[in-house]
C-alpha cells in the first residue's frame, strides 16, 4: 500500500490527541474524542505516559 493510500485510511495524517489519568473524567475525554473528532473507522492510538518518581535533586541532563 502506497503511503497516500495509506494516509487516505488513516484520515489523511490528522492527529488527534488526549490526555488521560485513570479517572472518569479521562474516560469521558477520550469517548468524546472517538465520537467527536475521529472519522468512522479511524483506529485511535492511545498512549500512557508515566513520569519517573522525582528525586530530591532538580536537574537536567543535556548531552
């Protein structure tokens, strides 16, 4: 599949986006989201980021 074909599928690169925590409100953002935003069969990626416990130092690494 070319990848304009595949673009077309996928709603033409569009890029929805929601932030989500495990609570109800979360939950009604996403159904929004899928109800509202995304075209019908549009697969919707969902993505979970955790932080790392913080230490009791402040700062950042640059390489």
């Amino acid at each position: 599949m070319s990848r304009m074909n595949s673009e077309k599928k996928l709603g033409a690169g569009r890029v929805v986006a929601v932030a989500i925590e495990n609570n109800k409100t979360s939950q009604h953002a996403a159904k929004w989201a899928v109800d509202n935003l995304l075209p019908k069969d549009q697969c919707l990626l969902l993505i979970h980021v955790r932080q790392r416990p913080s230490s009791s130092f402040s700062y950042i690494c640059i390489e």
